[in-house]
C-alpha cells in the first residue's frame, strides 16, 4: 500500500494531465521496472483522475523526442546520468 501511494504521488508531481478529456500517452520502454511504473502511472490517471491513458511502446532512446514532438505525454522512468 506504501508503494502504491508512493507511485501516486510520484505520477502526480512528474506530469500534468494535458486537457480534460484529452488521452494521456505514457511511453512504455522496454525494461521490467519502467513498464510496471507506467502501468502503475496509466491506473492512477485512469482511477483516481478519471481521465483516458494509452500506453505507448517506444524505445528508451526515443522517448525524450517523443515526448518533445509531443506524440508522448509521460516518461515514466528517466535514469540520470544515464539518459542525459
């Protein structure tokens, strides 16, 4: 349950929602841990915020352009100073 409300928390302060009833995109990277945070990220927005979130598989390299093409809305782990 700790965990849980961590991840709530954690969702919370690294995204805004775009618009009301606008679709969250969250990249979905190809290791076990980020693909669990981002489906922990996708319940919260879709139970707790009421809002539509897709989960988008998107290589960890790509991403952050994603994300800066706007095509993706959520990064859902960033391992610094690996991704800098």
């Amino acid at each position: 349950m700790l965990l849980r409300s961590l991840m709530v928390g954690v969702a919370c302060a690294t995204f805004s929602v775009p618009a009301f009833g606008a679709t969250v995109i969250i990249g979905l990277p190809d290791w076990p841990s980020a693909q669990v945070t981002a489906h922990i990220i996708a319940e919260v927005i879709e139970e707790k915020l009421g809002e539509d979130a897709r989960l988008m598989p998107v290589e960890t390299t790509q991403i952050i352009g994603a994300i800066d093409r706007g095509e993706v809305d959520v990064h859902p782990e960033v391992w610094l100073p690996n991704s800098e």
